[in-house]
C-alpha cells in the first residue's frame, strides 16, 4: 500500500482553498512554515491520514500552545512526527533485542499510516507524554509533511488540527473552519490520501507482543508479516481497545469515549432500520456506509458513503461527510452501524474495526438529545 507521491511533487493541490492562510505547498511556502514551526508558532500540517495541528515538540511553550488551541486534555498524549526513522532514535529507548528488532522491522513501514509507542528518552517533553513513560512517533506518507520535516529537522508534535473531540479535517479549509485564529498558515496538501488516523501500534514491552491500541487501515496480517509474530487487536482477538478514565493518561491518542464527533446528535442504526413515521417533525439526515443513496420515508435526506461498500472509500470520505452534514441544518444524523462480521468480505477487519471504532465514538454524545 503506497501514499502520495513524489516527495519533490511541490504544487498548489487545491486550486479552491481560498482562506488567506492557507499556503500552496510551495517550497517557498515551506520554507515560511518551517520557520513558524521554530519559532514557537503553530502550522496545519498535511499528512496522508488527517491534517495536523503542528508545533515544535521540544518547547513546552509551543506544546501547550496546541493544547490550548485544541482545548484538549493533558492526559491526551501527542504523537512527534520525524522525517525519517532515523531521527526517532533520539526520542526512545531501544533497550532490548527484541525491542530493537521489532523498530527495524516496523520502520520499514514508513513513511505511512503507522504509530510506534516505544519508551521515551529523557530528550521527551512529559507534556508531549501525557506523563507516561511512553512516546508516539510516526513518519508520515506525505511529501510535503516529509519535505517540512527534513528541513526543521525537529521533532514536531502534531495532533489532529480542529478542536478536541470533533471530527478531524481532512482538507485544508477543515484547519481554518475551526482553529484560524490559532494558526500561523495552513499547507495546502489537498485532501487527505487515507482520511483516517494512523493505526497505533505498541512495541514498548518486549515481554508481550505488538499490540495495535489505535486501530487504521493497517492489517495486523500486514503486520505480522512485517514481525513475523503475532500482533494482538481488538478486532482479531477478544480483547478490548483501553478507554481510559477522564483524569488519566491513555497510553495513545484517539481513546477517549467522546471522539471525532460531529455538533449535530449521531445516533447509529441497523442497516435495515427506517425512520419512525412519529418523528417526521426532525430532519433527519440518514448516511448508508454502503448502496444507492435512494430517498427513503422519514428523512429529509440520503447519504452514501461508497456505493460499492469499499471500506477504503467510506473511511477516506467519513470525517468530510460528517463535517458536511453539520453544515446541513440537520437535527439530527442516523449513520448505519459497522459490524466486522457483516463486512468479513473486505479482507480488512483492522480497517473495518477502525471505521467503527470512529463511529460509536462519534455518537458517545453525552450532552446530546437522545432524539428516536
């Protein structure tokens, strides 16, 4: 699986974003971002799976910038982004065999779509870890994110780039629909490759194997062909992905209850499950993951996520879909559910355990009307 292209590919991806902060990714335009990013300032950063909201991550001041941007937790760890695998040596503890082996087997999987959690060198800010003793880090299958990188030559925390628990931007015009006033410039990447987080994969245990806490679009199969051992998931096995209590460090990003939610209540349904004619006085917007967007009784309107039901195509149209529906003056959004036993045809379950990981924490709505 292979994301974007050429890393010297420099161009103006969407020729319609027209906020005043948003950059074509020129090398002129990374340059002026590159130094945002040194001075302290923040930047929306494209990657292949979601625009980030970019800070350096060795100045406390500049990461607690980007909590305050997000109004996110501290016990919500950062993930540092680096340029190449290389320059993650610094930041963790290659402490074992083991643990060294499972690095160099998993970095060849960058750039791309792929979280490492391994011990945290002294040089980690507790700030950018939650206080754990853990780091994040990834390298990013995106050529300008790689060309930004390579030039500040830093380790660059970088969350998703909209307000904490909302759902995440993958078009540029996303980052400044929301944290405008926060951001120095937005580069324009063009739309998101994946459109979805990175799948998070923890190796800081060598006495326990890979395990998956952040699930994507790579397959533990992929996975365990890469280690040559098995990688546990929750999608694969029994176990359930941590959800961490509200004052405490998650050990990833992505695990709270209450996530990727859009404003307007999302209430998930069985695919074959219609509206009740008694609550025709809402508009009610209904999203097929799969199938024709046909009209049907009782909604204002019909969505279709992938009319084939290619799971790579509703996860990568998912967070602009749903950012589009609460644009629509809807009261309320009925999103058919995602069970990996009905889906077993993709040959996927660690992208269909995403997607639905994605959607049951979008409808935890706590403050939200129950509606029908």
């Amino acid at each position: 699986m292979s994301f974007r292209g050429n890393e010297s590919d420099f161009f103006v991806m969407n020729s319609h974003a027209s906020h005043p902060k948003i950059l074509p990714a020129t090398p002129e335009s990374i340059r002026l971002a590159g130094q945002a990013l040194r001075d302290g300032r923040l930047i929306g950063l494209p990657t292949e799976t979601v625009y980030g909201l970019a800070a350096r991550g060795d100045q406390p001041d500049s990461v607690a910038k980007i909590f305050a941007a997000k109004q996110r937790p501290s016990t919500n760890p950062l993930i540092l982004h680096v340029g190449d695998a290389s320059a993650v040596h610094p930041l963790v503890v290659l402490d074992s065999a083991i643990t060294r082996r499972r690095f160099e087997a998993a970095s060849s999987l960058w750039p791309g779509p792929l979280t490492l959690v391994l011990p945290k060198s002294e040089a980690v800010l507790d700030c950018v870890t939650a206080g754990g003793n853990t780091v994040a880090v990834r390298v990013p299958a995106h050529p300008v994110a790689l060309q930004l990188l390579r030039e500040v030559s830093l380790p660059i925390a970088a969350p998703s780039a909209n307000v904490s628990n909302y759902v995440s931007p993958t078009r540029p015009e996303h980052v400044t629909d929301g944290l405008a006033e926060c951001i120095e410039w937005v580069l324009d990447g063009g739309v998101c490759d994946v459109g979805l987080e990175s799948t998070v994969l923890s190796i800081a245990d060598p006495n326990a194997p890979p395990t998956i806490l952040r699930e994507g679009v790579l397959s533990a199969t992929k996975l365990e062909s890469v280690f040559g051992e098995p990688v546990l998931s929750g999608s694969s096995s029994n176990i359930e992905l941590p959800h961490p209590p509200s004052d405490a460090p998650a050990a990833s990003p992505g695990l709270h209850r209450r996530h990727y939610s859009p404003r307007t209540p999302l209430r998930l349904v069985r695919e074959t499950e219609h509206a009740s004619p008694a609550n025709n006085d809402l508009r009610v917007l209904r999203i097929r993951l799969r199938g024709p967007a046909n009209s049907l009784p009782g909604y204002a309107d019909v969505w279709s996520l992938s009319a084939v039901g290619d799971p790579l195509e509703i996860a990568n149209r998912l967070y602009e879909t749903l950012r589009r529906a609460d644009s629509g003056e809807f009261d309320q959004i009925e999103i058919d559910q995602m069970n990996v036993e009905d889906w077993i045809e993709s040959g996927n379950a660690n992208l269909i355990a995403a997607i639905s990981d994605r959607l049951h924490r979008a409808s935890n709505q706590d403050d939200a009307p129950l509606g029908r």
